[in-house]
C-alpha cells in the first residue's frame, strides 16, 4: 500500500508542476501583451501570437495530464493486483 501512496504523491506532484509551468506561461505572455499594446503593429501581432499560445499550452496541458493519470492508473492496477 506504500508503492500505492507514493504513486498518488508523485502524480499530484507532477499536476501541479505542469499547471503551475501552464499559468506562469500564461502570466508571462499577458506582461508581452501588456508591453506591447501601445504599439499598434507590434500589439497585433503579438495578440495573435500569444492566443495561439495559449491553446498550444492548454492542449500540451492536459493532454500530459491525461497521459500522467493514464500512466498512474495502469501502475495503480500494478500495485493493486487488478491487473486483467
């Protein structure tokens, strides 16, 4: 039961660093955004850049999300003996 609660600790450790890498990329693309909007090419461009971005990030997010919980529950079947 200990393999089980290590597995758990690791995987919410691993969430965690990938949203918090997703919301300081998103903190940092809104300062570009914030510096740039007086200038009025440069602030098109970079808005456009920067919504397209932020859904490369939140696709590459969760899909790593999806696979980390499908890596964790195939090592908790493991663990737990519900191997089919």
């Amino acid at each position: 039961m200990s393999e089980y609660r290590d597995i758990q600790s690791a995987v919410r450790v691993e969430k965690f660093r990938i949203w918090f890498a997703w919301l300081t990329g998103n903190v940092i693309m809104l300062l570009i955004a914030r510096a740039t909007q007086n200038v009025h090419i440069v602030s098109v461009i970079t808005q456009v850049l920067l919504v397209v971005l932020f859904l490369l990030l939140t696709f590459t997010a969760i899909r790593m999300t999806n696979a980390l919980n499908r890596k964790a529950a195939a090592k908790r079947r493991t663990v737990l003996g519900d191997d089919v």
